[in-house]
C-alpha cells in the first residue's frame, strides 16, 4: 500500500527537548487560554540540541483580540498576519534561550496554506519539515496536519509547471523553494539555501514525491503531469513583486515587541539589502503604526530588488 503525505508528515511529531518545553510554556503564560497549538520550525529544529540557535514557532492562537493587549496589534495581526514577538529566557545553568514567534489564527493558517493562497510566506514554510507542539484538542491538531498536507500539494502545484522534462526528487523542490525564497527578504543565497535543505532532508522529499506522483524510472527520474507555464510563472511574479515589501511590514510590526526592537530590524534590513534609513523620534516611539510607512521608504530606496 502507497504511504500517504499525511502518514509522513506524521512521522516529524517528535517530542520536544527540555529547553524548546520551557520557552512554550512561557510563551503560552504570556497569552493566557489563548494558545491552541506550536508549530516548531527553522533552523534549531535541524540542528535541536544547539542552544544558541533562535527558536522559531508559529503560535496558533484561537482570537487576535484576546491574545494581544495592545488592540491596534490586534487589528494589525488580522490585517497582515501574522504578528512577530520576540522572546529570550535564560534557564538555571545561566544558558540564554532567544526565541521568535509569529501568531496566527488558526483560520488563518488554514487559509495561508490553501490552494488559493498566493504569498508562499506559510505554505512555503510548513511544507518543509516542522513538528507541531501541545495541540489543546484533538480537532486542533487535525486541521493543523491537515492544512500542512495542503501546502505540500500546493507547493508541488506551483513547482510542476515550471518543470519541463524527467526530475528528481531533490532539483524538484529545490525549485519550488528557490522560487519561494525570492519573494522574502534573505541574507543569503537563494538557490544555495533551496539545495541545501532539500539534500539534508533528501528521503524525506523523494518520498513525498512518490507520493504525488508515483514511483521514478530506473534513473530516479520523477515523470511530471503536462502543464502550461505561463499561469505559474505570473504568479510567481507577482509574488515577488508582493512578498518583500510585506515582509517588512511585519518585521517592522515586530519591532514593538522588545527594546531597541526597531535598530534590531533596521540592521537586519540593512544586512540583508544593503539599505537602511533613520527613523523620525514619533517612527521610533510608534513602529506599528508607522510600519507601512517605514515599508514605503525602504522599498523607495530599494531595499526589496
């Protein structure tokens, strides 16, 4: 019998180490009854037992307006989900453990990663490895498994098209995750990054791949269904076209979260394209409400090419 997407993504439910506990349980006293699930991610997922990597989670929360305090990031949070906190915490052996966490509905994170969805920013990431944490009910964490099968056969629609002739396993999601990776704000390259994570997951995708498409030939080669490029590739466009300028807007969102927050952002924005401004005394004092502003004046100065 053929393994399903859903038996496999399945499989990454592993349990979490003590450190990646304590930081959800903290996070979860910050917003009290709010939580109903973590989504676990990125980089400290693949290299777990490393303390100075940053953890990232998705928190999936059940209403914006009774998670924050602050109800204008309430409004923001629904109006470009989702919103960016950041968080550290240092455990009795005096190891700091610093953490980033986006929250999202849990609607929302269904819609994210629907086949209608355009920006790749959630289904482009949960159709990579991740582990789902403490689901509060039992229906929670089936609508989450299922959302994230969506966005593996969402992702492999929008990668197929552009596919032209027998591949692999490993070039067909590098593809699709080079693509994705352009339409975000990254320090470093895109294609390197794509290539890399596939191969350090490699079985992982072949099997996915199986999975949508039938076993390869004797070479390893992946036979595609025939479909027009032209669609896809406007989208993809159109995401790029889309994606950087609001991935500022969020990160800057997100400098209300800690001290300092915005010349945090800023220097990230400025390793990442090279650009950079000086906010106003009121920009500072307020980075939320003068996020789209902020977003404008660096796109102006083209810090999203």
């Amino acid at each position: 019998m053929s393994e399903t997407i859903k038996n496999i993504l399945a499989e990454e439910n592993v349990a979490p180490n003590a450190r990646v506990r304590s930081v959800c349980e903290a996070i979860a006293a910050r917003h009290p009854g709010r939580v109903q699930a973590f989504m676990y991610y990125g980089s400290s997922l693949r290299d777990l037992e490393t303390a100075e990597k940053m953890l990232d989670f998705y928190v999936v929360v059940d209403s914006y307006r009774k998670t924050h305090q602050n109800p204008l990031r309430a409004m923001l949070n629904r109006l470009i989900p989702p919103a960016v906190y950041y968080y550290e915490q240092t455990d009795e052996n005096g190891v700091l453990s610093t953490c980033k966490y986006s929250i999202i509905s849990i609607a929302e994170f269904e819609k994210r990663c629907g086949a209608h969805a355009l920006l790749s920013m959630v289904w482009g990431r949960f159709c990579q490895p991740s582990v789902m944490l403490f689901p509060k009910k039992e229906m929670v964490a089936e609508r989450l498994m299922a959302s994230r099968e969506t966005a593996v056969r969402h992702m492999a629609a929008q990668i197929a098209p552009l596919i032209d002739r027998p591949i692999t396993s490993t070039e067909f999601w590098a593809k699709g995750f080079y693509e994705s990776y352009r339409t975000e704000l990254r320090p470093e390259s895109s294609e390197g990054r794509a290539a890399e994570i596939v191969d350090r997951y490699g079985e992982r995708y072949a099997r996915l791949t199986t999975a949508l498409y039938g076993l390869p030939d004797k070479d390893g080669l992946y036979i595609l269904p025939d479909l027009p490029a032209g669609p896809t590739k406007t989208k993809w466009f159109v995401r790029r076209l889309l994606g950087k300028p609001m991935t500022a807007i969020r990160v800057i969102n997100s400098a209300a979260t800690f001290e300092g927050g915005l010349d945090y952002v800023l220097r990230k924005l400025k390793n990442h394209s090279g650009v950079t401004i000086e906010p106003t005394p009121f920009q500072r004092k307020h980075p939320v409400i003068c996020s789209p502003v902020l977003g404008w004046k660096l796109w102006r100065k083209g810090a999203f090419n």
